[in-house]
C-alpha cells in the first residue's frame, strides 16, 4: 500500500492516502494543529489494518498440513509434525498470535542444548510455516525472524570408496539387500527413491531411471530428474529383472514377494553389516549417495552436474563436496614436483 501523509491547505491538516484499488484520496482531518493532526493520521492508520484472524496453534498447523499434502513430500509432512508436537508441548495451545520471539528464542535454545542440527531443522520449519501464517492473514511479521537458529557444527559428509563397499558387501548375507546397497552406491539416489523405484521408471534400453512423483510416492521437493545407468548399475538391474514382468510393469525393483521393500530395515541391515567391518563406525546408508557424488567430484566431474544427478534445487546443497574438489585439485599439481 502507498504511503499515506499529512498536508496543510489554508487552516485545516488534510490526509492524502490510497484505497485499495490504488486511487488517490483526501480527507480533512478538521484539525488545525499538527500535533492533534498527526494523532487522526495515527487513528486512520490502525483503523486500516486488516484485523488479523484468531486462530490456535494447533488450528493453525491443522491447515498448513493440510496444504503440505498437497504441495509437498510427506517427509517434510512429517518433519513439521515433529516440530509442531514439540512447540505445542513446550507452550501448550496457545493462539498464534501470542507466539512472540522471546517464546521461540527459548524453544529453539532448548532443543540446542541436546542438538543444534535439531534446533536448526525446527527453526527453518517454523520460519515456513509463519510465512505462510502471515500470506493468510493470521500474523502481521514473523516472530522467529527475531532471533538466530544455532549453528550446527560443520561436518564432511562421510563416503566410501568401491573396496571399503566391498567390505560392506562381504558382510551381507542377503543378495536383494547386496544390490540395493550396490545400487545407492552407483545412483546416488536416495533410500525413499530407491525402495520406491518401480520397473516402469526404468528404461534398461535408453539406460536411464526416471525419479518422479506418483500416487504413493512423491519426491523430495517434488523435483523429478533422470538418472543416466553406469554399466555396473545396469547390471544390478539385470540381476534383479523379473522373469515375468506384467504388462504396466508396476512391480518394485527392490521387494519381498512383490511388496514393496522396508526402508528402515535396509538401513538397519547395512548398519549391521557396517558393524562387522573395520570401516568408520559413523558411516551410514546415506552415506551412499554421499560417495556417488564424492567419488564423481574426485574423478573431476562439475558440481553443476552433481547437482543435477542428486535432484538438489539449490546450489548450495552440493557445496558440501567442494572441499574434495580443491583436494583433488591440489594432488593434481603434485605431479609437477615430481
């Protein structure tokens, strides 16, 4: 809305301001001095203001899940249901419109003192979703722009090589779950993709695996990508083809007598496995899609490229193998001081 100010025109303050189809108008405001004039402009200021709507927090989240549904991926459906479960826990059921910064500094702060990636994780889902409150008339601002989420150490991502994988290989006694850790390894795709993944998004003939939303399963962000298939990726896959396949090819690449296999269990059998090994104890599943795109930067291949392959809608995102890019470059010019 247009800025809205004071004018005098002979003895009286008249007030210039814009209604809401953007025309301009004057009234008087039948005040001779500027002080009792700018205590009118003040009063017709607030009167303006949309009222905002009354609405408790957990009314408020009601809506917005129900808008996540619809919008985006069930894991951030789920994310927010954590941080919403935490936040009505920690100030009861309160109207939204009490949230204030001093409320939300102490929450974010107790959720740090035991996990500052935590912290982090329900600051930027409650920056969200009171975006959203404000878009639909139930804030003005947003408190929680007010105060500074912690910041969560720095750590590289783990990854693995093809002999450390190797290991990890001769510990699983399963051959479904041997190729499914094979496949995160050569794809970089990640657990809820791959144990998603049907036939009918793999294209053996064109080498290529399309990672796209359907009725059960939507992706992270709902960005879709290809994946071009490595030699060694598509001979997973023909070890895992079906004998008879039915004509939609609905089937699961990765199942248990045609359901769809367990995410968790697969990240608890490579644990185990993990276990048995000399390897870094802290490696885990996802550290899987973390060595697809480490050994591709060490093998010299662009960031721009990483991110396109592991579905990352910023930039930023992939920055996180950066270091590996100057590390390899810096053995790189070794050679010259040979």
């Amino acid at each position: 809305m247009k800025n809205t100010f004071l004018f005098k025109r002979g003895e009286f303050y008249y007030l210039q301001y814009f209604d809401e189809y953007e025309n301009k108008k004057r009234i008087s405001t039948g005040c001779k001095k500027k002080t009792e004039a700018i205590e009118f402009l003040m009063d017709f200021e607030e009167n303006r203001k949309p009222k905002l709507k009354q609405i408790s927090l957990k009314e408020f989240f009601e809506l917005y899940k129900n808008h996540i549904k619809t919008n985006l991926s069930n894991k951030y459906l789920k994310d927010i249901q954590t941080t919403e479960t935490k936040l009505i826990l920690f100030t009861g059921n309160i109207p939204l419109l009490k949230i204030n910064a001093l409320i939300l500094d102490r929450f974010i702060s107790s959720i740090a003192i035991y996990s500052k990636f935590q912290s982090v994780k329900h600051y930027n889902n409650l920056r969200s979703a009171f975006n959203k409150a404000i878009l639909w008339g139930y804030l003005e601002v947003n408190p929680i722009l007010r105060i500074k989420p912690a910041k969560p150490p720095k750590n590289n991502p783990l990854f693995i090589d093809e002999f450390e994988l190797g290991k990890i290989l001769e510990k699983e006694s399963d051959d479904l779950l041997r190729d499914a850790y094979k496949f995160g390894f050569y794809s970089g795709m990640r657990l809820g993709e791959i144990v998603n993944l049907k036939w009918n998004a793999v294209e053996l003939s064109e080498r290529i695996i399309k990672v796209q939303n359907t009725e059960t399963f939507t992706t992270k962000g709902k960005r879709e990508r290809i994946i071009p298939i490595n030699d060694k990726l598509y001979n997973v896959l023909l070890s895992r083809l079906p004998k008879v396949m039915t004509i939609n090819k609905d089937e699961y690449v990765f199942n248990k007598k045609g359901f769809r296999f367990n995410g968790d269990f697969i990240s608890k059998r490579f644990k185990k496995a993990l276990r048995e090994t000399d390897l870094n104890q802290n490696i885990h599943l996802h550290s899987l899609r973390h060595s697809f795109a480490s050994n591709l930067v060490m093998s010299g291949i662009s960031l721009y490229t990483i991110q396109n392959l592991l579905g990352h809608r910023d930039a930023k995102t992939s920055q996180i193998y950066s270091h590996l890019k100057m590390d390899y470059l810096k053995e790189a010019v070794k050679v010259l001081d040979r």
